[in-house]
C-alpha cells in the first residue's frame, strides 16, 4: 500500500507533460524583421487552400515616420487588403480560393528613409488543446482545465514578449538616432566655439597693436 502514491506521482508528471505537449500546439506561422530600402517594396508569398484562415499582423519598428504601405493580394489579382502610411495594423482573412497568395510592403513613397518592418503571418485555425473538445461538449476534468488556463497563459506571455521586443527595439532606435544628433551637435558646438575664440582673439590683438605712421619725403 505504501507503493501506490509512488507510482501514482510519475504517471500524474506523465499526464501533464501530455497535457503541456498538447498545449503547445498552435497553426502554422512565421514571423520576420527584414530591411526596407526607400522607394522600395517587398513581397512575400504563400501557397493557401481553400476555407483556411489567414492572418498578417505588422509593425514598422525603426525608419521616418514609422509609417509603410501593405496590401494582400488572392491567387486572381484582388485586393483584400490595403492600406498607407500605417505603423502597424493586422488583418484576418478566410480563403475562398487555393492559390498562392502575396502580401506586400512598399516604402516607395519615402526618398531616403531606410524602414525596419516586423510582421508575423499565420495560417490555418489553432487546433483543438484537447483532442475531444472540437467534436463534442464534455465537462473537463482538473487535468483538462489546468491544460486550457496553461495554454492561454503562455499565449498571453508570447504576446506580452513579442510587444515588448518591438517596443525595445523602438526605443532602442530612437534612443541611438538622439544620441547622434546630440554628438553632432556637440561637435558643431565645439567648432563654432573655436572659431568665435580665435576671432576674438585677433580682434583684441588688432586694437593693442601700435600702428606706426607712414613718412614720405618731401622733394624740393
């Protein structure tokens, strides 16, 4: 009798590492920073089924404005979506058609400002946490209901992280674009400082100098 809680504790950290793996499941995605040039545009481009559902979220991370162009386009040549000058937006979209489908990002409207653009694209509908909550209504056990809050939460935190980073690497951005005007600044300062002291410097030296007078003779 004295074995039974023994063997019961390993199969319970068994049932929870299921319970994690499963958790750990979600559709597929991809996410990506990449450089924009100015007067340039990049397209990305991803074969999708029929009736899948897809989203694109998207942030300009460093560069003007903070601002780009994106629209999505279907395997026909249709916008789904449009839009200018954003910072950031997302867009959620259920396929009608199979095909390859581009979303695309243009910053050709800017003549010399560089973009850092940060976008995260997912594809298909998260799959069920656990395999019989998608087919039927059933009361969850503690087990089961423990898995769900885990999985929300380590969403939330995944969230949490990915705004976070975006926002360092703002402010990361700012932060070093600041100190380089201070440092030009600085250096101008410093050189203006020189020019004033030298020309102050000639100026009082031009009012003590003794300006002897100039004698011509005067021929008979």
């Amino acid at each position: 009798m004295g074995r039974l809680p023994g063997r019961a504790a390993p199969r319970s950290a068994a049932l929870l590492l299921l319970a994690l793996l499963l958790c750990a499941r979600q559709a597929w995605g991809a996410e990506l920073t990449f450089e924009l040039p100015d007067n340039a545009k990049q397209c990305f481009h991803e074969e999708v089924d029929q009736g899948v559902k897809l989203s694109l979220d998207y942030q300009v991370i460093t560069g003007g404005h903070y601002d780009v162009d994106c629209y999505v386009e279907d395997p026909a040549g249709n916008i789904l979506y449009r839009e200018t000058k954003k910072q950031y937006d997302s867009f959620t979209y259920r396929t009608e058609i199979k095909g390859v489908y581009q979303f695309c990002f243009s910053n050709e409207f800017s003549t010399f400002s560089h973009k850092t653009v940060y976008f995260d694209f997912q594809v298909g509908d998260e799959p069920p946490i656990l395999p019989d909550m998608g087919s039927k209504v059933t009361a969850l056990t503690q087990m089961e209901s423990a898995c769900v809050t885990i999985h929300e939460a380590l969403k939330t935190v995944i969230d949490s992280q990915t705004h976070y980073r975006l926002r360092e690497a703002q402010d990361r951005a700012r932060a070093e674009d600041l100190n380089s005007r201070v440092s030009y600044w600085s250096v101008g300062e410093t050189i203006a400082l020189f020019v004033v002291s030298f020309s102050q410097v000639l100026l009082l030296k031009s009012f003590f100098t003794e300006k002897r007078p100039i004698h011509k003779a005067v021929h008979s």
